[in-house]
C-alpha cells in the first residue's frame, strides 16, 4: 500500500521578520523565504553596525537599533525570542520590555526545551500568528543558535495524512 504525506506550515505563518543582527535571525529569514513564506524581511538598517549586539555604543546607531527592534515587535503579531541557553540577550531584553507594551505574545525557546518545534507550532496555533518576529540571542553562540533555529522551523512543520 502506496501512503503520501503532505508537509505543510503551521496554517496560519504567513511571514517571518526579523532585524538580521544575529545569524539566528538571518536563518529564521532565510528558512521563511525557502518554504514560500510571503515578505519574509529584516530592516533596511545595516544590522552588523546596530551597539545592542555588536558592542558599538554610538548613540545613533543604537536609536536606529532600538526603533528597527520596536517597529518589529509592532508589526508582527507574536515574537521568538531564541537562544541556546535560558539567559537572554540584550536585544531579546529590550524586545520584552516593547513587547509588554503591546501586550503581544512571546515565546523564548533554548536549545535544551524538549521538543521545541512542537512547541513553537503549538504557540504559532495557539496565538494565530501571521507574522512573526524572530530575535536571536548572543552573539557569542551565533552559529549554534542558527543551527537550532533551523531545526526548530524544520521540525514545527505538521505532516498530514492525505
């Protein structure tokens, strides 16, 4: 007997954005723009320059940052806040502090959460998120964090019966 299984995303993810300033936020980008979603976008600024994750404190650079951090949280209807260990970082601290005044939803995942794509497919449901916001967490764990980040969206993915 012949069985076909149809991969889809969680229904309702039509896009991902993200800043870029961590290799996290290019992946989550980069996986949304590989799976058809519409718009996947980080900002225009030139995220390798922004104080909050690379360490450079000139105070226009930083305002831009934080006014790209801010513009997301609006836009999106929920946000990921990823890391490999429970800490957060920085830009994931400040997105909170937005995020609580958009009383929008928020999940921080780290690499030692059983089961995250299940978990994030759930929260994606749960919330009817359309569009999501990704902010990765230290720049220091980088490219383990983009590793996770595109298992995390490899796994969230449901497999239906057809």
């Amino acid at each position: 007997m012949n069985s076909c299984f149809k991969i889809q995303l969680v229904a309702s993810l039509s896009k991902i954005i993200a800043a870029g300033h961590t290799l996290a936020e290019e992946v989550a980008l980069q996986w949304g723009r590989d799976h058809g979603l519409s718009g996947c976008r980080s900002s225009q600024f030139d995220a390798r320059r922004c104080g909050l994750v690379r360490g450079f404190s000139g105070e226009k650079v930083l305002s831009r940052c934080l006014e790209t951090l801010l513009q997301n949280v609006t836009d999106s209807d929920a946000t990921l806040l990823v890391s490999i260990s429970p800490e957060l970082g920085p830009e994931q601290k400040k997105a909170i502090e937005f995020l609580g005044a958009t009383k929008k939803p928020f999940l921080h995942l780290w690499s030692s959460i059983p089961q995250p794509g299940r978990l994030v497919g759930r929260f994606l449901e749960l919330h009817k998120v359309e569009v999501l916001n990704v902010v990765g967490g230290s720049p220091k764990d980088d490219e383990a964090t983009g590793t996770f980040i595109r298992s995390v969206f490899d796994t969230m993915m449901l497999s239906t019966h057809l």
